[in-house]
C-alpha cells in the first residue's frame, strides 16, 4: 500500500509529501513530528501512520468526508479537519475512525455547531494508533496545542505552584516553585494559588526551621540573619545546628508534606515531653512552638476530609450559555485550595461532554492524584481511568461518589462552581452596561470591544518604561498587557510627550505590520476572523479578542493628545482609533478629570457617574502596570555590576574581584598590580579590567 504522509502536521505548514511504500516505515517518519506536535511526556509507540487527504478537486464538507471513508480503516485513531486556509476546525478520537466518519458524511447533524464544521471542512488528517487510550491522550494533547474552535477548550495559561524541598544541596532549602521540575528535590503540590503555598511555606519554617535562602547567599553568611533570630530557621550556613540534626529537620518535613503528619505530631509531642521531663524548659519551648505551626498549617486548610488522603474533586455548572468547572485539590489529607475554569465550549454541549473533554486537557501537564471525583458521570469515564493511568504511572480511579463525606465534597465544589458563574455573569452583565455607556458618552457607533490604555513611567528621565494594558467585555485581558522600555535616545530625559510618542509609533506601527490587512468594519471593529493577540487565558477574551482597538485611552492632556495624534494621522490610522485623552483635574483630585476628543472641546463627567469610575478604573490598572513595570526594571539596574559590563569577566572571576576589593568602585581604583594579586586574575585580565576603567 501506497501512503501518502507528511512530517508536519500543525495544519498548513507541511514539508513536501513522500511517498512511502509500507505503513511501518511512515510510522517511523511521522511519529517523531506528531509526538512533537503533542508536546506530552507520554510517547505515543502504538502511533502506526499518519495521513492527509482531500482526494476530491474542490470538494468540501460531506462530499470531502464520504470520499475519504472508503480508504480508513476501522481501528482507533485521532482525526483532524481543516478549513481551506489551513486552520484546524476539530481534533476528534474514535475507537473506529471509519465508522466515526462516516457518522460526518451522512449529513445528519444533531446542532448546528457540527453542521457548520463540516461545511467549512477542507481538509483532513488521520493518526492511527494502537490502543483507544493512546488516541485519547493524543487527541487531548493535541486539542491543547492547536487550540481547536470547535472544540471544548481549556482557558488556562498558568501553571500551579508547588513547595519544593531541594536535594541539591548538602542543606536543602524550602521554596514555592513554577514551571518546569528541573531541579533536583521533592515537589508537593499542586496548591491552587501562590498565596497559599506562601502561608504554608511560612508555617512550615516556623515549624521545621529550614532554609529558604538562595545558595549564593547561604554560602557568603558569616552569622545568622534575620529568620534565624525569629525563629524562622535553624541557620545551618554558620554551623548553629549540626548537619545530622538538620537533615532530621528535613526528613520531618517531608514526611509532614508526604502525608505522614500524625506521625511527625506525635513524634514533636514526645520530644517536648521528655524535654520537660529533663527540665530542660528551653528545649521543651521550642518543641511547643513547632507544634503550634503545625496546628497552625492544618487549621487553615478549610474542609479537611477525613477518608481522602489524594483527590482532586470537580463539578461543573452551566448557565447563561456559560461553562463554570470548579476543581477541589486535596492531598495529604488537607485542603491545597480550589481554583474556578471557565472553558470555551459551545453551549449546545451537555455538561458530560464538556467535563470529559475537559479532565482530558486538564491532566495533560500536571500530575495526576489517584483519585478524580466527579458530581457528574462523564462519557467513557472507564477509558479515561485507563488513560489518566497511564499517563501518571500509577493507578487512577474516577468516580461518582454516591454517599458520605466524599458525596458531600463534590456537593461543596458545585456550590462553588454555581457561585463562581454568578459572578462572572454578573462582571460580564456590568461591563456590557459600561462598555455601551462609554460609547454613549464619547459618541462611539458601537460599544468597544477592545480598549487601550498607555502610561509612562520614570524617575527623572531614568529606566523610563511605557505600559498598555487592554480590556474587554469580559474586563481585563492581561495577556494582551505590553510594556515598552524607552530606547530613543533623542528624548531628553523627563519628556512625557517624547515617551509617548515612541510608545504609540511602535505599537502601531507593529500592528500595521502584523494585522493591516484586517480593516476593521463600520463600527471600528475587527472581523470575526481576526487573529488573537496571544494565548487564551483563564476567565479572558474569547477566541475571536480582534487585534485592533477601538478606543485608546492616553493618560494626559491635550499636550499628550497632540503628540498621539501626529502619530496616528502619519500612519494613515487617525480614523479607525477613537483616541481620548484623560488629564488628571483641578489638584490631581480624583472625580475632576478633563477628557479630549477630537472635534470636541475638552470636558468633564458628574462625580458619580458610572462611566468616569470605569474610565477612572482603567487608568488606575494602567498605572498600576507601568508603576510595576519600571520598578521591576530600576531594581535590576540597581543590582547590576559595572563587572558585567566587562567581556571576559564571569561570575567566578567577578566573584574574586569583589571579595578581595570589597566593592566595584575600589576594583576601578586599582593598579594593574593590585588585580594580578587576585586568585584566578592573570595580567591579560587584570589589563582588560584596567582599561575598562581607564579609558585612554
């Protein structure tokens, strides 16, 4: 049999086909590119081929599908179909991809939402695998990469923190942790907010007394800090406890984060007992002390259950055409905390649907408990058992409970997902009211769908940083936030008006590039077509977030309205941004704010009119923004070294210097001499440091 395959299958962007003569060898070529694709850990070995189709010239939807059907073979798989600009529309697994596809082409469609996918479908790609479980886990990963539309979508960009106790180190320290697992340690977790593994990180000091300091500065301590004179750690890094009993303090900790918590209390409680029994009060003190911190950890954890030790509990509630699915996180017996999802889904979709597709998703880059408890069943909830199995290595139940503590869990976590939708409907309902107000006031033919507001911020002309940040109907969109370090080097320090103008001509300048060609219509708006500014995130703008905005907000007056204006009008874009100008009133008080439009003379909004709080709203969050923006940036060029400016000069050598010197001012003060005295510091170098600081 002659295949046809590609070794890229990101939709639109394949190498040139090849023709393979057996399906083996084109397993060999397309499994590297689909696992790839997936992105996933797991290693998808029962993948056998991949192929792409559209047989028929010119044909779309059914006809396109009932011509494919003939050639697939009726084992599991996953199934990708594509529009004529080569996006996907739907990634789709089946325990019989022809039988599945061919429920496509008899054109008998239960909503409209299938209808319109297979009307616009174009194209399409098969990967056969082995096991149904393998096309599970592919389709979920790859549902993830390629951000289907039609598909039940996870909004969610962030990662979740966990505690990480290093075991790098001959003193491990305590630390909250994000992102890849790349450093040697034991990670507990996840916990649903960084504010929580803060408390517990807190807790968990003061009751084992570990470290939480970095490497480099635990090696340079020369006497306790702070932490060890408040009780707050045991300062192994001048020898104030012996490594043996520092190591005691770490393998308690990790047994209390590893669920052995009854068995650490009790073992604390005897130790203090005995002290006492020594009359050794002092020691006996800080027994109790530790075991007040423990107290303190579990007793902050909400509903504890008693019969489940690792679960994670969801429950999903739909509403207003609207999706809530809240998940509960418990492990070690305890309560780490519960965060709301609100995927994209169409609203036709049962709510089994949605949670299926949903844990699918959710799994695919976080580990996975033993236990998922469930307030609804979802569709083959056996087959997503074995494949969560699989993927975490372990076994995985999932399950409905029907009574008793854990029935009363997932009763808990739908109360919330009920909550949680309110409130967003209610956000949602108030800013529609908001956005169609501002065009009321300002004289807008539609209310704005995307909204942005510019800062500047600096300190005398110093690391001067421009900030937008960009809301929507749904408020702020903080994937779309841009900050712009100030380049120019023509501005004189200090110019607000400068600042501004290279902020706007940069950013518009940018999207003429990226997004000229999508002019948005009558209204200001962009088609339904355009592209999102970034990835999706949770609670955020929809897919179709348009990449131009409708109204920009500049903080200043008509000064800072002239400068924005030239810019916008030598683009050619003057008509298809509505700019406003917000001047801070009479004495910077807040409610006496002054707005400039174009064609209209300057004015002013009641105190409490609702509209000036949001506008006032935005410009606080864009403030807020550029404030952060250029602290962040002054902060780091407070710590920055004139030795890093020095090619040749790494860490250890710039290490050397400064312990010797003292500091870099002294460094530049010395001879040649004095810096081939250095340890590590030949004459070629110590030449090369000298003439940095002593140009000519």
């Amino acid at each position: 049999m002659k295949t046809k395959t590609s070794h890229s299958l990101s939709g639109g962007r394949d190498l040139p086909d090849t023709d393979i003569d057996d399906d083996e060898d084109a397993a060999e070529g397309s499994l590297e590119a689909t696992s790839e694709l997936a992105g996933s850990d797991v290693a998808f070995t029962a993948i056998d081929w991949t192929q792409r189709e559209s047989p028929t010239e010119g044909a779309v939807g059914a006809e396109l599908i009932q011509a494919l059907v003939k050639r697939l073979p009726n084992r599991p798989g996953v199934y990708r179909m594509m529009n004529a600009a080569g996006d996907v529309l739907y990634v789709g697994k089946a325990r019989s991809l022809k039988k599945r596809v061919t429920a496509y082409a008899q054109g008998r469609y239960h909503t409209n939402r299938i209808g319109r996918m297979v009307r616009e479908t174009t194209t399409m790609e098969f990967v056969v695998t082995r096991t149904e479980i393998e096309a599970l886990l592919l389709e979920a990963n790859l549902i993830k990469r390629l951000r289907p539309r039609f598909n039940v979508l996870l909004r969610d960009d962030k990662s979740f923190p966990y505690i990480l106790l290093t075991e790098d180190h001959p003193s491990p320290g305590i630390y909250k942790h994000r992102g890849a697992r790349s450093r040697k340690g034991s990670y507990f977790g996840p916990f649903a907010s960084a504010q929580a593994v803060g408390r517990t990180i807190n807790a968990l000091q003061r009751a084992f007394l570990l470290r939480s300091c970095t490497d480099s500065f635990f090696e340079n301590r020369t006497r306790p800090c702070l932490l060890y004179q408040i009780k707050r750690c045991s300062a192994p890094c001048t020898g104030e406890i012996s490594p043996a009993g520092y190591a005691d303090l770490v393998s308690e900790a990790k047994g209390f984060l590893s669920g052995r918590s009854q068995k650490v209390q009790t073992g604390l409680s005897s130790a203090m007992q005995q002290a006492s029994k020594d009359l050794d009060f002092e020691r006996a003190a800080i027994y109790r002390d530790r075991l007040a911190a423990l107290s303190h950890v579990q007793s902050h954890q909400g509903i504890n259950p008693h019969s489940l030790k690792e679960a994670d509990v969801f429950a999903i509630h739909q509403e207003g055409g609207q999706t809530c699915i809240q998940v509960f996180f418990f492990r070690t017996g305890q309560n780490w905390g519960n965060r709301a999802y609100f995927p994209k889904a169409d609203p036709a979709l049962e709510a089994a649907e949605v949670l299926g597709s949903f844990l699918a998703q959710f799994y695919d880059d976080k580990p996975t408990p033993r236990a998922v408890l469930l307030l609804h069943a979802v569709d083959e909830q056996e087959l997503l058992a074995e494949a969560l199995s699989t993927r975490a290595g372990h076994k995985v139940s999932v399950s409905v409970p029907q009574r008793g503590e854990k029935k009363d869990l997932t009763a808990h976590a739908l109360q919330n997902a009920r909550e949680a939708l309110g409130r967003r409907l209610a956000e949602t309902s108030t800013q529609a009211r908001l956005l169609a107000g501002l065009a009321e006031t300002f004289g807008l033919e539609k209310p704005p769908r995307r909204i942005e507001v510019y800062d500047n911020s600096h300190i005398m002309g110093t690391n001067a940083v421009g900030a937008m940040i960009v809301a929507g109907p749904e408020g702020f969109v903080k994937n779309q936030y841009r900050k712009f370090n100030i380049r120019s080097t023509e501005i004189t320090p200090g110019d607000d008006f400068g600042m501004m103008r290279e902020v706007m001509e940069r950013r518009f300048t940018r999207l003429l590039k990226e997004h000229g060609e999508a002019a948005p219509d009558a209204g200001g708006h962009a088609p339904d077509d355009a592209e999102p500014g970034g990835v999706e995130l949770e609670g955020e703008e929809p897919e179709n977030f348009p990449a131009w905005p409708d109204v920009i907000l500049i903080d200043g007056g008509q000064g800072q309205m002239t400068a924005v204006r030239k810019i916008l009008s030598d683009l050619g874009i003057e008509d298809r941004v509505v700019a406003i100008g917000v001047a801070k009133g009479q004495d910077r008080e807040a409610g006496r704010e002054r707005f400039f439009v174009r064609g209209k003379p300057s004015f002013s909004l009641p105190v409490r009119d609702p509209v000036l709080y949001f506008i006032q709203r935005l410009r606080d969050e864009a403030h807020r923004f550029a404030i952060g923006t250029h602290r962040a940036r002054r902060k780091k060029a407070m710590i920055t070294s004139p030795l890093d400016e020095i090619a040749g000069i790494g860490p250890g050598r710039k290490r050397a210097l400064l312990l010797h010197f003292g500091t870099a001012k002294a460094v530049s003060r010395a001879a040649i001499g004095d810096l081939t005295a250095v340890e590590g510091i030949s004459e070629r170098v110590a030449k090369l440091v000298y003439d940095h600081f002593h140009e000519g």
